[in-house]
C-alpha cells in the first residue's frame, strides 16, 4: 500500500474537475436544483479516478525505460544521451520523463513529454555538454504514465544510477583524425602548406606516372632502365613532438564554460594523435611550481591512452609556473632534439619578461613554439563608443592588455622564439597549422 500511494500522482485535470465541483456545491445553495447534479458529478469523477488508477495499475510492470550513456564524456563537446522506452499496455499512454543528470550540468528542467501507442517502442535523444573532466553520476530515470482519461498517474521509477568519467576531447581528436587520414584537414581550416624543397627521407626510385615532379628525376637510373625513373620522399620520420602545459593559475581562466588548460589538454591530445599518426612521436610534460607529469616521446599504439590517462587527472594549481624546473627537467631527460609546444597564458610583458631566459635556452636545445590566448572578452569592450569618461578609462585600460598580448609576441620573436597568440576555439586548428608548417619547413 505504501509503495502503491508513493508511486501515484494526481494530474491537475483532476483538480480543475475539483473545483468546478466545489463551485457547484456552493451555488446549488442558492439553487437547490442543482444539488443532485453536483452529487452525481462528484459521484461520476470519483467513479472515473478509481477507473483511471486501476487501469494503469492492471499491469504489475507496464513500462519499461533505459538510459544510454557512452563509456565516458567528451569534455567540450556535445555527448549523446539515449533513452529507450517500452509501453506494455494494451492501449495508448502518454508519458513525461525526467531524467537525473549528474549535479555539475545544473539542468532541473530536463523533461520529455511524448505518446507511446499501443505495445510501442521509442527511443529519445538529448545532447550534454561537459567543461570538466572527472566524475559524472547520473541518477534514476523516471517516467509518469497517463491514460486518455489523464486524472492520474503512475510513476516507474528505473534505478539506473551510474558513474560515467569525463576525459579530454577525444571526438575532437577522433575528427581530426579522419581527417588526417583522408587529407581533408583543410575543412577544419588547418592550411594546406606548400613543401619547400626536399625536407624529407628518400625511400625508393620508382618508375615516372604522370604527376610525379619532374625535378625528381633521377638520370642515371632513366638510363640503366631505358625509361623515365623518379625518386620518391617521404617525410621524416620518429622526430620528438612535447607538449608543455602551464598548470599554474594563469591558465584558470574560462571562457565558454572551459578553462584554458582544458583547451590546451584538448589541443594537445589533437597535436599528439596527429604526429603519432604521421610517425612522429608524441610525448607530454605538464608543470606549474612543480613538475607534474612526464610522458617520454613514443610512436607506440598505446602512446595515445597513455596520454589521455595522464591528461584526466591534471588540475589547475594556484600557484605560479616554475620554469626553471621545466627547463632542468627538459635538459636532463630530453636528449634528442624535438618540437617542444608549450602551451602557458602570459598576461604582460613583465610576466613574459621573468621567464624569458629560461625559454631562449629551451629554444637553443629544441624548437619551442610558445602559445598564449587572446582575452576575447575584452573585443566587444574594444568595439564599444563610449561616451562618458568612467567609460573612456575603462576602454583605454582594455586597448592596453590587448595591446602587451601583440608586444609579447613581438618580443619573443626578436629573441627567435616562435609564438602563436589564439582566441580559445581556435587553439587546436592554430596549433595543428603550426606542426604541418615546421615539418613540412624541416625545422623539426
């Protein structure tokens, strides 16, 4: 009986049928005709209530619902959530589904309201979007059934309480990977860049097929063989590809729900696949006062999920950077020389200025591309007209933090460091062009 009274519900049709009751009740004693007809309304939606709950309770397990979730989320990216519904009634039921999703998306109006005929099945979808690795746990799914007569309902209540972990963007990897793989990078708007000369390993001569560049002709070959023979390149292979990533507080700030380290752990994963996958070897350091976590160069299957294991657990620390540990680390544990893509947020040229020693002798052992973001916040504060004067020092203030971001770069690159400023959502197209453009350069 306790499990029957905590699993029905009463809809507000019935409450409105109530009230028109009740008012009739209080005219009929000014009008005593209308007395009897009250009566036998009341009598007749009691009747109809007591008809309404025992259809829906003639089946001990009338539905049935599940919810599917992927093994884990993609943070940053749109995740798809199925549910699955089953009607075992023998006639039409409508039914409005509430579904417990974990605390961290914040959504307490997640509802569905959909009509299920008869012995029907149906699947639903909505979308989550993640902007923090870790744990999600989902709850109960719970869905209300209500027949034609809609007086009452009846609550099915799914245990389907789960964990599901958040890892870095790997549908973002996965994308670029396709596309890698099919040479359509240039839809994701990676450049196509032009290879300057021969930056790359010789492998075989092979006979000439139309297309072949002709400066690769090789003579003696066309003559031992009577026809027209070629050599053929490939680019270079098993060079060192490190991503840095600040941890310290610089790199706390948000933007679109993610902060910028969960942007520069989304991009290195990206840069990482992509150079496992053109034979690179793809490795990872990540610091902030200390040094956090050190994943060797490899080209090994594996590499990738070693990578992504390592990038789950990282977190924003409240310190600053010590570069310094960085560059011990880097000297005494990197021999060959690699592409080191340090991924940090300078706010001022002072900021930069303080540990500018230590990235020019990083520069001198391995290539280091250093990539800081764009406060795109501050564009349409620089867009703005202001008109009184509070406004005026505001704006000016703003030109000024825009305008150390472009002096940073400038002055890294008169030192022969190469930078890369980015707004946040074009970090790992940004990053991506850079690898295929020092590569294809043979500056790695």
């Amino acid at each position: 009986m306790k499990a029957f009274i905590q699993h029905l519900y009463l809809n507000t049709r019935l409450f409105y049928l109530l009230a028109v009751i009740i008012g009739s009740f209080m005219i009929s004693f000014m009008v005593p005709a209308l007395l009897a007809a009250t009566k036998l309304g009341l009598l007749l939606l009691l009747a109809l209530l007591g008809a309404d709950i025992w259809i829906l309770y003639s089946r001990k397990h009338g539905m049935e619902a599940q919810r599917e979730t992927p093994e884990k989320l993609s943070n940053g990216d749109q995740n798809p959530i199925w549910l699955s519904l089953s009607n075992y009634y023998a006639f039409p039921v409508s039914l409005q589904i509430i579904d417990e999703v974990p605390f961290q998306f914040q959504l307490r109006d997640l509802e569905f309201r959909v009509s299920l005929g008869q012995r029907e099945e149906k699947r639903l979808k909505y979308l989550l979007r993640p902007v923090k690795r870790g744990e999600y746990h989902f709850g109960a799914l719970n869905v209300y059934v209500s027949t034609f007569l809609g007086l009452a309902r009846r609550r099915y209540q799914f245990s389907q309480a789960e964990m599901v972990p958040c890892y870095p963007s790997y549908m973002q990897m996965r994308q670029y990977q396709l596309l890698a793989i099919s040479n359509r990078l240039t839809e994701m708007g990676v450049k196509k860049i032009r290879r300057l000369g021969h930056t790359t390993e010789f492998e075989q001569v092979k006979e000439y097929v139309r297309g072949d560049d002709y400066r690769t002709v090789n003579w003696k070959a066309t003559a031992r063989a009577n026809k027209l023979m070629v050599n053929q390149y490939i680019d270079e292979r098993s060079q060192n590809v490190y991503c840095l990533i600040d941890k310290s507080r610089a790199m706390k700030m948000p933007f679109e729900g993610l902060s910028l380290l969960d942007y520069a752990i989304n991009a290195s994963l990206v840069v990482a696949n992509i150079a496992i996958n053109k034979h690179d070897k793809g490795g990872l350091i990540t610091f902030s006062e200390k040094i956090g976590t050190h994943v060797p160069a490899s080209n090994r299957a594996i590499q990738i999920n070693r990578i992504m294991e390592v990038l789950y657990n990282q977190k924003t620390r409240y310190l600053e950077a010590n570069y310094s540990r960085l560059y011990s680390v880097v000297k005494r544990q990197v021999s060959q020389r690699s592409l080191m893509i340090l991924f940090t947020n300078f706010e001022s040229v002072s900021a930069m200025r303080r540990q500018l020693s230590y990235l020019q002798q990083l520069n001198r052992m391995h290539l280091l591309v250093v990539i800081f973001f764009e406060n795109t916040e501050l564009q349409e504060l620089l867009d703005s007209h202001p008109t009184k004067l509070e406004d005026i020092y505001i704006k000016t203030i703003g030109e000024n933090f825009a305008f150390e971001k472009k002096l940073i770069v400038k002055e890294l690159e008169q030192h022969g460091i190469i930078s890369i400023l980015t707004p946040p959502q074009n970090l790992t197209v940004n990053t991506v062009n850079k690898y295929l453009e020092l590569k294809s350069r043979g500056m790695i």
